[in-house]
C-alpha cells in the first residue's frame, strides 16, 4: 500500500458518509496514472497553486481601487481568507478538507483587473456577456496548460465547485456548498475591515440588527456564522445556515452594497469612467489588431473566435499590467 492508498482508507474510515472521497471521484476529462502520494484532489490543489492565474491574484483589486496602503485586501488575500474559512467548516463537518482546499484557491482564478467593475465593463461589451466564475472554469479547462496539454485536466468536483461557488446552480458536493457561503462570510467580513480601515464607515455604522445577531467585531462576525453552518450542518446531506444567521448576512451584505461597493468615496466617478475606458480601449484595440496578442492567445483565435481570445486575454490581465499596456499603446510619450 503507497501513500496515497493510506490516505485514501483514512478518508473512508473518518469521513463523513457524505462527504466526497477521493477514491471515488468522477474523475478527469484525460486519465492520468494515480500519484503514489497525493491524493486526486491534492494534485488538483497543487496544479492551482502553480498556474500563473493564480500568482496574478495578488496583483488584482478586491474593491479599493488603487488603494493608498499596503493592508487592503486583494483577489489573492480574499482567495486565502475563503480557504481558511472553508477549511474550518469542512474539517468540522467531517467533508473533505482537500477538495474545500483545491475549490476554494481556484474559486475566482477568472476575476477581471479591477474587481467587479472589470466584470461589469467586460459584461457590457463582449458578446454573450462575462460571469468570473464561468470564465474561473475557462482559466482551468482551456486557458492554463498541464505538462505542455491544454487545461489542467482537473477532476470534475473542483471544476464544478468552481464554476458554482455562485449564480443559481448549487454545487453537488458538499465542500462545494462549504466554499460558496465561504467566499461570502470571507468578502463581507473582510470588506467591512477595509471600509473602516479606509474611513468610508464606522464600525458603529452597522445595522444594529445584524450586530445583535452576528457580533460586533470582525472576528465575532465570522466566528458565528462559521459555527451556525457548522451547528446547522453536522451529520446532514446538505449545507445550510440558520435562517436568522442568513438574514442577518444578507442584511449586511445590502448595506455594504449601498454604503460602500456603490460608494463615491470607494469609487469615483473618474476612476470608474478611467476603469470602463481602459477597457474598452483595450478590448477594441486587440479586435482590431489581433495579430498584435500573444501567440498562445491568439492560436486559440481559430477555435473560440476573435472576441473570446480577446475577452481572455484582457480577463487575465492584473491591474497594473492592464494600466501599463493602456499607457503604452494609448498615452503619448511625452504626457507620462
């Protein structure tokens, strides 16, 4: 018995009966020879942690654009806090902590520069429109390589974790339930701590009802609605949280939504209008002059089209890159 086979029998001889066990995964598009020491779904953790997608997430905006400080948080800082808020539930739910790993660190490889103003611009103006997690299952499927093939040949539990950590699809696993209410306790919580890190808001500014309910420090808010899923979960076939722990999140998640994610002082106007013309401007740029991309962008021009390559390609880009290439191609030299 290799490694691996002794971790895969401690899977069976621990885990909840319903949590995923990597000896019966579904498997992979391509069949690889198992790993004498990690398990599927380690492999799958690992091949995320070194894609170049994922070293680009620190250098993508959570919500502060351009932040003046060096404790905001990033896509790559908010993509850790959902792992280790995932963990905890899965671990405590007896669900594979693997998989909850390998689905949250790969939960939003397909983000946009920008935050969710990259997406709404890109959304606006790419036929089809633009969903990061559908793009997310983009990244891993096509846009990444493994040993010189195309996508990185994931199982099908992380892919679908992936894909449906949000929209109206839930995931069939029961990690991937864990790591949808994770991405949202993680960038509610954290997002609270940079607006009042940032002055936008008062910590005494929170609704009182979500307060009473969740606690009222950013650990405090965590921690309760992390134990409610846990307290709520153990030993069922599904992942849920008390009604009055969700109506308390959404409570707040519609406050942050009105008094900092559509906040002036988040985000002005001229910062918005610079974000959708750089876009813009980039996205026209390379439909025009497509032979100006990368090779291995636009190699896959003949089979997804001119619009998706493009859509890729900005996609992928980190904010400081995107600002750069537009003052490259677009801002006369002597005006820098």
């Amino acid at each position: 018995m290799n490694f691996r086979e002794i971790t895969q029998k401690r899977e069976l001889d621990t885990l909840s009966q319903y949590a995923s066990m990597s000896c019966r995964t579904l498997g992979r598009e391509m069949y690889e020879e198992p790993c004498e020491v990690r398990t599927e779904y380690q492999r799958d953790r690992d091949r995320i942690i070194h894609s170049k997608a994922f070293r680009r997430l620190m250098h993508k905006t959570q919500v502060f654009l351009a932040p003046e400080g060096d404790h905001f948080r990033t896509r790559l800082t908010h993509t850790i806090e959902v792992s280790q808020i995932a963990r905890t539930i899965s671990r405590a739910l007896n669900l594979n902590e693997d998989l909850t790993e390998a689905i949250a660190l790969g939960h939003d490889l397909g983000h946009t520069p920008f935050g969710h103003n990259g997406e709404q611009v890109l959304n606006e103006i790419h036929p089809g429109g633009f969903e990061h997690n559908v793009q997310s299952l983009r990244v891993v499927e096509v846009l990444e390589s493994h040993h010189g093939r195309r996508g990185m040949n994931l199982t099908k539990e992380v892919r679908d974790g992936i894909v449906n950590h949000t929209g109206s699809t839930l995931p069939f696993t029961l990690e991937g339930q864990v790591v949808r209410f994770s991405d949202r306790i993680a960038y509610i919580n954290h997002d609270i701590d940079d607006a009042i890190r940032s002055g936008v808001i008062c910590g005494e500014d929170l609704p009182t009802e979500c307060v009473s309910v969740l606690g009222n420090s950013h650990s405090k808010r965590i921690n309760t609605a992390v134990m409610d899923i846990i307290n709520q979960s153990y030993g069922e076939n599904h992942v849920i949280m008390s009604s009055e722990v969700q109506k308390a999140m959404d409570t707040l998640r519609s406050y942050m939504f009105e008094n900092v994610y559509k906040s002036k002082r988040v985000k002005r106007d001229e910062d918005l209008r610079n974000v959708e013309n750089l876009i813009k401007s980039l996205y026209e740029y390379y439909l025009e002059k497509p032979q100006e991309l990368p090779e291995e962008t636009l190699s896959l021009a003949s089979e997804f089209g001119i619009n998706e390559v493009v859509k890729d390609y900005i996609a992928g880009m980190t904010d400081r890159y995107a600002i750069n290439l537009y003052n490259d191609l677009f801002v006369p030299k002597g005006w820098k």
